[in-house]
C-alpha cells in the first residue's frame, strides 16, 4: 500500500478527505467528489519536502504547517475516523 486516506476530514467547513501518499505527498480533496466525471476536486496539495511541523490533539484536531518561504500555510484539520486510521498505519 502507497498511500492511507483519512476519510471523515473537515477543513474550512467542508467534508474532505486527506490522502498521504508515501511518494507524493499530503492531498486534500472535496469530499463529495465531482459529479461530472466522478473525480474529486483538489484542494490543496504539498509534497512532504513542504511540511515543517505537525500536531494532534490525541482525539480529533490534527494541525500541518506547511512550507518554506513566508508564504507558510497553517492547516487544521478535524477528523472522525481514528480507529481507521490507526489500523491502516498498523498495516491491518
């Protein structure tokens, strides 16, 4: 397995779903897919060079902060589904 989704994500208000992708990366797409051709929109990605730091609060807020210049972006995160993500991490 390449990647693992964590796929009960809201971030700005809206359902998501993050993917970490052990080669490209950290994706965060609209949940709800698109109904035109069934792809999700993007919404934002970065590459794991990006990240600078990260923090959860061992319940439900995971916080990535992102980049290398003074554009930095703080990204917060509220997921639901921990159980999940900590069996696929455990390789189950």
């Amino acid at each position: 397995m390449k990647f693992f989704s964590f796929t009960a994500v809201t971030w700005r208000d809206q359902d998501a779903r993050l993917t970490v992708h052990f080669e490209n990366g950290f994706t965060l797409t609209d949940a709800r897919g698109n109904e035109g051709n069934g792809r999700a929109q993007v919404l934002w990605y970065f590459p794991f060079e990006k990240l600078k730091r990260s923090a959860d609060d061992g319940q439900r807020r995971l916080w990535l902060e992102f980049g290398a210049d003074e554009s930095d972006q703080v990204i917060k995160l509220i997921y639901d589904d921990i159980a999940c993500r900590t069996g696929r991490l455990a390789g189950r």
